[in-house]
C-alpha cells in the first residue's frame, strides 16, 4: 500500500495478514513513491505461485491464436515473467524462429561451434523418436566424436534453437519444439 508500512520489514502479505497488521495509524502523511521495478518484483513472486495453466488462462490474450501454448511452455519460462505481458516474448521462440543477435551469431560462426552443430545435425537426422533423453545422449555423441565440451558444445545447440544463450532446460525446449523444428532450425543455423 503506497503511504503505508506495517511495524516490521515484511513486504509480501496475504489477504488476511494485510487485514490483522493493517492500522490507520500507520499511515504516513509524506509523499508515496510509486517503484515499478518493486511492482514488478511483487508481480513476479505472485506469478511465479500460480500453476502454469492458470497462468496460461490469464495470459492467452496477451499472444496470437494461432499459437498453441501449453502449460509446459509457461512453466519453462515461469521463472523470469515479471507480468503477463512478458510471455509473449519469453515464449516467442517456440513459434517463429528467432532473431540471433550479432554477438551470438559471431560465436556461432566459430570453428568449434560449426563442428559441434554439423556433428550434432548428422546425428539427429536418422533418429526415430526424440525427447529430452535422447536429446542428452546426442549431446553426449557430439562431444566424444568432436571433444567440445561445456559452453562450446552447448552454447551453438541453444542458440540456434532458440536465438539465446542462456534460457531454460534445453532438454525441456526440444521436447516442446520438436523433433521436425529442431531439425530444421539446425539445419538452418549451419546454412546461414
């Protein structure tokens, strides 16, 4: 409440505790100050208690209808929504395929990035199911064929999956994506 403080240092209250700490003594009489970066982290913490589908119902204005949001896409990003309006963006990924900066596009043109996409492209091409193990036992191919490892090995996969090089559990992404998405976005990445 702007104008208002409760004796201690709690900022967070549910209903009833706002109403057995309210008093109107408390109330001050100098200026309040709207802070939107502490509206937003009072938004987030609220957000990242709901479940995912309620999330999802509250949001599915906020993106086209020709999208198709799950729960599990809401839950993968549920972590860094400040408010509603955010998901959209943090979801976007998953529908069109991204925009990959310059810094990131520069670090896949590396040499070592260019062999850890074809080697892992080559591997994925002939495979017959796919989900977040069979994701992770590829990635493992890929690094004992080419010895890449750690943020050379992982970096160039999500960023030309996703367009970023830090997110979520990738295995959790291309199980959402897809098989036919991650095949093509790969193979897209390796030809620009």
């Amino acid at each position: 409440l702007l104008g208002w403080h409760a004796s201690g240092n709690q900022e967070i209250y549910s209903l009833t505790e706002l109403i057995n700490e309210f008093s109107i003594e408390r109330i001050q009489k100098s200026g309040a100050v709207f802070d939107i970066k502490k509206l937003n982290w009072m938004n987030s913490y609220y957000i990242k208690k709901l479940k995912p589908e309620k999330l999802l119902l509250l949001s599915k204005n906020t993106f086209p209808e020709t999208w198709e949001v799950t729960p599990s896409m809401i839950e993968l990003v549920q972590e860094k929504i400040e408010n509603i309006n955010n998901i959209k963006d943090l979801i976007k990924f998953f529908f069109e395929y991204p925009v990959i900066n310059k810094k990131n596009n520069k670090f896949l043109q590396s040499s070592e990035s260019i062999i850890a996409l074809n080697s892992f492209y080559l591997l994925i091409k002939s495979l017959k199911s796919w989900d977040k193990n069979v994701f992770k036992s590829t990635m493992q191919k890929v690094q004992s064929n080419t010895n890449i490892k750690g943020k050379n090995l992982w970096s160039p996969i999500r960023i030309a999956l996703t367009g970023t090089a830090h997110g979520a559990d990738l295995g959790s992404i291309v199980e959402i994506l897809g098989y036919k998405k991650c095949c093509q976005r790969i193979n897209q990445s390796i030809n620009d």
